[in-house]
C-alpha cells in the first residue's frame, strides 16, 4: 500500500494506492521446513520460514475476538505425495498445535 500526499492550495489531497495480491497457491510445505516449526512460535516466524498460507479459518466469540486460527498449508493437485499442513494459533498468535496429513488424490 502507498499513500502519497499532495497539497493543492488550502485543500490537502489523498491519494491512496492499494497494489491487490495475485492469486498465489502456497502449495504445501516440505518435511525439511515443517520439522522447523515447533509450538510457541508467533505467526511472524511461520510466515518467515514457510512463507503464506492457502486458507485461514477463525474462531470468535461473541464479541469477534478472535480465539483460535488456523493456517492451511495445501498441496497443488498435480503433486501426487503431498501433505496438508494445519497450523493452529491462539489469540495471541503463537502456534499451539501442528498436524500434518496426507491429501487425498
């Protein structure tokens, strides 16, 4: 995201440019980087050891606070031995929990 600023008279103008992601596939992470990953990490040092997800999903409560999430890690089709990674954080963003499971074709 940029913001740049210009000033027309007494008048100040706001130009806002928002540059949209691709569409990027994560695709799902190799058993050398998964065994890396260990409980009590924040989502910072996920997202710079495996890079981003594919799925998120959230848990709130009532007053939209968020309680658990989880990270989705998912094989692209065409690989025929991958791995689904689910990474669970709490409300503070440490990991509590790390699966992985093989996908079905």
């Amino acid at each position: 995201m940029k913001i740049a600023l210009r000033i027309r008279g007494a008048s100040l103008v706001v130009i806002l440019l928002v540059t949209a992601r691709p569409a990027v596939h994560a695709d799902m992470i190799p058993m050398r980087d998964y065994i890396r990953l260990d409980r009590g990490m924040s989502e910072a040092e996920v997202l710079y050891r495996v890079g981003p997800y594919d799925h998120q999903s959230i848990s709130s409560d009532h007053y939209h606070n968020i309680i658990r999430k989880t990270w989705y890690y998912i094989p692209e089709r065409r690989n025929s031995d991958s791995w689904i990674t689910e990474i669970e954080f709490d409300h503070g963003g440490i990991i509590q929990s790390l699966r992985r499971y093989r996908a079905r074709p």
